[in-house]
C-alpha cells in the first residue's frame, strides 16, 4: 500500500511530503486506519532536540483520528468504518497496564519513543525502499494512513467532527486529566497552571468545568486572554512576586499547581504558590537540573510528574467528548487545521505560538 505522509529525515531538517509504502496489512492486533486529523504535540517537535536518541528518518505525529479501513480480525473489538482517536502505545500486560495505569507502562519510552515494536521496522519504508522508523506513539500520524494497535484506538460517535478529535489523545488529554485525574480538583479548590499552551488551556478548561477557581500564568498576552475567556484568572509570568499575588488571589495558597513549561523559576513559584498539602505537578519534561528552595516542601506539599493526565483514555476521552457537547470543554477553539503539504507552516506557527493547537490534516479532508 503506498500514501502520502510527512517524513522528517533529520533533527534540522523539515518534514517532506513523500510516498511511503506499507508492505503488510494490520496484524491479528492492528488496525489500519484512515486518518482525518492529527495534531501537532510539542513532544513532537520535540524530537529536532534529541538527535541520536529517537531514531530518523520517520513519520512523526501522535495525536490522530480518523476511520477504521481494515482491522486484524474480529477480536480487535472494532470495525471498519468505525471513527476513532488514536492514543499512546502500551504494552496491556505489565504491571502498571493491569492497575490502569498504561502512561506508565514498564515499555512506554521503548515503545513509543524509541524504536515502537521491532517486529515493524521492515513494514514501513520510503518510495526507494528504506526503512523509517518504526510506529511513533503506535501511530505516525502524519499520514494519510496509520497501523495502530488496537487497544490504542477509543470508538467516538461518527457524527463528532472526527478530523479535530487527535488532540484529545495526548495534549488535552494530558492537561485535563492532571486536573480531572491526578488533582481530582472540585468546587472550592484552587489550581494554578503555569503555562497557557494546549495542555495548560486544556487543565484550565477542566479546572473551571469541576467548579475549582483557577489561575493562569503565562508570558504571552493573547494567551492569558485566552485563559481568562475558560474562566482562569490571568496572571503574566513577569509579575512581581508572582507566588505572593497567587498566594492572595487563593486565600492562602492553591490546592494545586500544574506546570507546562520545565522552568526551573516558574516551578520554584509554582511551589511557593502552594497552600499545606498542595500538589504540584509536571508534565513537561525536565531539561536542566530543579534545585528546590529549602522548606519548599515542608508541611506536607508535594511535587510529582504527571504522563499522559494519569488517563485510561478509553474512559478520559469519552468524557471530554461529553464536556465538550455540554459546552464545558470548548477544545475546538484551540485548533487551526492546516493541509498535510503545510506541515512545516504548521510548525513554524506553533513554534512562534500563532497558534494553541495546529491540526494537519490530509488532502481529502483539508478545508
């Protein structure tokens, strides 16, 4: 089978629109599936910063939907023609899968970061018949196709606009589910969220839809605006004595604090911003060293990474959908669809922050 995706062939190269070829269908456990949308995740872009370590060239791309072509087999619990999100890749059976917690699956950085399964590495090669990396988060998405495990792909109502629903599976989801998931916050708590990208207006979102006063801090003014408009208080991150002004605004300090941006500053005043037994948590990953202020984490406050919103997204992913319809989870707001040809304007813009959440989406579906 051959189609049209994105291959990024090195860390400062762009991507290319290239024929691919997929040499074999879904396996006993697989789905093919057509994809309408996918998001564009910082994780991605993230691999221009880790030469040597996820390996090149690939097909990048984790936050797909799009509708079931072909299936492995009945077992698969899906059909085609069936729409669906497509999430991270687990194993099913370790330990932390078989407790519901599959963001922190014993092979999730081999299997989603690193390589993916190594029995893919010979299906997926380029027009001239070399190999590409193996699946990127048990997707590249940045495809007209993609072969997924089945157990990463959620079935969605197909009258949803299934070509906007990729980023639930990984941005959205992350930042919600840290709220909804992790914080468990509600009515009469407080959440300060450091940073009002995708994940940090999706924890905001969240935030405000469970009844918890929230506050947002970022250095960009069109995304505090953003902030304000799903119910956070608005704070610049250049405010003076920033953890004294959350302090004020929370009467005492916030229950919790969530932060996107791996500053070691802002997460110091992330701390500082805390109440007794507040929690702070972190989802982006950490590039230099934290040090932490003496008495940060005295009486009883604690800090702690946060994968994927803590999320099964079989069960997280329905619920947004259903805060959504409610008007609850406006996340449609935060996207600009670009044609798969625009990919690399789709970067340069998110990297600029012109925009919260590009989708690309493949030619059939471009508007």
């Amino acid at each position: 089978m051959t189609f049209d995706a994105a291959v990024l062939r090195s860390p400062e190269g762009r991507f290319a629109v290239e024929k691919v070829l997929l040499h074999t269908g879904p396996a006993h456990d697989e789905i093919l599936v057509r994809i309408a949308g996918c998001g564009m995740c910082r994780t991605d872009l993230a691999v221009r910063g880790s030469a040597g370590r996820s390996p090149l060239p690939a097909v990048l791309g984790h936050e797909g939907a799009g509708i079931v072509a072909e299936t492995g087999g009945p077992h698969t619990g899906l059909n085609n023609g069936d729409h669906v999100v497509l999430s991270f890749d687990s194993c099913g059976h370790c330990r932390s899968c078989l407790n519901a917690a599959p963001a922190y699956c014993d092979s999730f950085a081999a299997l989603n970061l690193f390589g993916g399964r190594k029995e893919n590495a010979a299906r997926f090669t380029d027009a001239a018949g070399k190999a590409l990396a193996p699946r990127w988060f048990g997707q590249s998405s940045f495809a007209e196709y993609a072969v997924v495990p089945a157990r990463n792909a959620v079935r969605v109502d197909p009258a949803l606009p299934v070509e906007l629903l990729g980023p639930l599976g990984c941005g959205f989801l992350t930042g919600a589910g840290a709220v909804l998931n992790s914080f468990g916050a509600g009515p009469g708590e407080t959440v300060a969220v450091f940073g009002a990208g995708a994940v940090g207006l999706a924890a905001v979102m969240a935030a405000t839809a469970s009844g918890a006063l929230t506050v947002a801090v970022d250095q960009y003014p069109d995304r505090l605006v953003l902030a304000e408009r799903y119910g956070a208080i608005p704070l610049p991150a250049a405010t003076s004595d920033l953890s004294t002004r959350i302090r004020q605004l929370t009467d005492g300090g916030a229950h919790f604090a969530l932060d996107t941006t791996a500053a070691p500053a802002l997460i110091n005043d992330a701390l500082r911003s805390l109440r007794p037994t507040g929690h702070l948590g972190l989802v982006a990953r950490l590039r230099t060293a934290l040090p932490i202020e003496p008495g940060a984490l005295d009486r009883g406050r604690r800090i702690s990474h946060i994968c994927e919103g803590d999320a099964v997204p079989g069960l997280l992913i329905p619920r947004l959908i259903t805060m959504w319809q409610a008007g609850r989870f406006p996340f449609h707001e935060l996207i600009r669809t670009y044609p798969l040809a625009d990919i690399n304007e789709a970067e340069r813009d998110c990297e600029a922050g012109r925009v919260v959440k590009p989708v690309v989406v493949p030619p059939e579906r471009s508007r």
